[in-house]
C-alpha cells in the first residue's frame, strides 16, 4: 500500500536486525525488562508502533547495545508491531506500516477485548499486560514528510509540562489525537488527570532519515536522564541532536477526518504552516471545501494517506 508516497523521500537509514531480541524477559516476545531492584518508575521506551517508523527501532537497538540499566526503578525496552517491523521493504517502505490496521488506534479496553481480530489486536493483546504496568512512557515515532520534529504531548497539562521537563524538540503539541481510535499515549492512565501516570509520542523527523534516529537516540537517553534512571554522566555521551533555545506550544483544536474518497490539499503542506486568515480552502473532501477554523491556524501533520476515516490534519494555535 502507499507505494506512491515513496519516491519523493528516499531510505537512507538501515533497519536493524532485531531477531536476537524475540526472547525477552517479560514472557513477551520483543520486550525487555530490567528491574534496579530500588523504588523508583516502571518506565518504557517503545519502538515500531508504526512497522515503517525505523527510528525507534533504531533507538531501542542502541540502548540494548550498551547495556543501559537503571539507577532506580524499572526499565522496558519494547519493540511493538514486530511482524509489520520485519516485512519493512526499502523499495516500497510505506507499505509496513501495519499489516491489517493501525496499531495506534486501538488502545481502548473496548478494543482490547472486544471481538475483533487483527495481526495488530494480537499484538497490542500480547503486549497489554506489560503495558498495564508502566507509569512513564516514550512511544518513539517519525512522519511521512521532512518536516520539524514533534512532541505529542496530548491534551493535559500534564502531558504539557512532561515534554517541558524533556527539552525537546523544539515545538511541543497538545493534541487529542484522531477520531478513528485511540493512540496508546492515550491509553487508560496516561489520558487521566488524575492518574500519575504520563506518556509522550514523539515524532521524530522524516520516516527514513537519520538525523530522525539521532533525535531517536537523544530524546530516549534525555528521557532516562530526567526520570533519574540513568546519570547525566552517563546520557550526555550518547546524545545526538541539541535541545532548543526554547520550546513553542502549540495547542490542537481538533482534527479533520476525511468523508470521501477524493480528498485532496491544495497546497503540498508539509506541516506547521501557519495559515494567517480564518475561512482559508486548504482542501477538498469531494464536494466539501476543507476550511481554517480561525486566524492564525498551524497545520499539523497533513497527511499523504488521505483515506475516508484517516485524519487528513490537525487544525492548532501557538500558545
């Protein structure tokens, strides 16, 4: 599928192989825990949500490579959507994204043990009982275009201020995510403000460039060294990409969910255009001109998968 959207950006990174990780320690494939044995945060970093989001995996690789291990608490390193990950094609990489559907929209109890089935509800259902216990999480993603990087911070404050303590990257997004169902940063605790729990997705560059692995890698020890896993000491050897001088905070208004089959921008936005006038055409969803809902509106993540019921862009304000 999407094969069209590939030409335009090429692969320039490797996906590693990640065969030697399928025994993990959790009695989950592809998921390792390692416990410090002193009081402290069930934290996890997770990678290939998306199986054509090579960064992550990238990232999670590397922190099994050097061995990191935290100070306090638990740590789970998790690679998610694995058999999408492993049919990865860098002659038609979009085509991995997912097997059956989008292993980001089905983080609902209803979902999880509704009747479905999928290759990624068998996953995500493998994967839960890990899940239930976390408290912090990074959830490392990229995007289809060369666009800044993104912090999907969600719509609490809590979420909010998690990504200010991060530092990166520059331009943080408080969003509510899509109507076609519920990301897993969303999931139960991490979307209640008054669970101690907390999530952050970040989306970390184009899909298959590398300085989207190096902000991969940076933000994964940035993440440890805030939480007090792992020594500053430590971190700062493997960090990559600079933080900003300061963050900008964008808040979501809501999505655009696409109706008909002939959706179609009118420009070939990127993303984080700032469109001065309310009432603007950015699109047309068959018969449906496709408007900004007031001054000054970002667009965030237009998307180049414009199917009826994908979210076609996210309408926001700096705040």
């Amino acid at each position: 599928m999407n094969a069209q959207l590939d030409p335009i950006y090429p692969v320039s990174l490797v996906p590693p192989d990640i065969s030697s990780y399928r025994i993990g320690n959790t009695g989950v494939d592809y998921i390792h825990q390692f416990d410090s044995g002193k009081p402290g945060p069930n934290v996890m970093i997770s990678s290939v949500v998306h199986g054509n989001e090579l960064c992550g995996a990238i990232a999670v690789d590397h922190m099994l490579q050097n061995d990191v291990r935290p100070m306090k608490g638990k740590l789970s390193l998790a690679f998610m959507n694995v058999d999408a990950y492993l049919s990865f094609d860098a002659d038609n990489p979009s085509a991995s994204r997912y097997l059956d559907e989008d292993f980001n929209r089905l983080w609902t109890k209803e979902v999880l043990k509704g009747n479905r089935d999928s290759n990624e509800l068998r996953r995500a259902r493998k994967v839960l009982p890990v899940l239930d216990t976390v408290d912090l999480l990074l959830d490392i993603h990229s995007m289809q275009t060369a666009t800044t990087p993104l912090m999907m911070a969600g719509p609490l404050d809590k979420g909010c201020e998690f990504a200010r303590k991060l530092g990166i990257p520059e331009v943080v997004v408080m969003d509510f995510g899509h109507k076609a169902g519920r990301r897993m940063r969303e999931y139960e605790g991490f979307s209640d403000p008054e669970s101690n729990k907390n999530a952050l997705l970040i989306e970390c560059g184009q899909n298959w460039e590398q300085r989207s692995a190096d902000l991969a890698i940076t933000a994964s020890w940035r993440f440890l060294m805030m939480l007090g896993l792992v020594s500053e000491e430590n971190a700062v050897a493997h960090l990559r990409t600079e933080p900003p001088f300061e963050q900008r905070i964008i808040k979501v208004s809501g999505p655009y969910t696409i109706r008909n089959s002939d959706f179609s921008f009118k420009e070939p936005y990127l993303g984080l255009e700032e469109i001065p006038s309310a009432g603007t055409v950015i699109a047309n969803d068959g018969e449906i001109e496709v408007k900004t809902p007031y001054d000054n509106c970002v667009l965030i993540m237009p998307s180049r998968r414009q199917r009826p019921g994908d979210t076609a862009v996210r309408f926001g304000k700096y705040i």
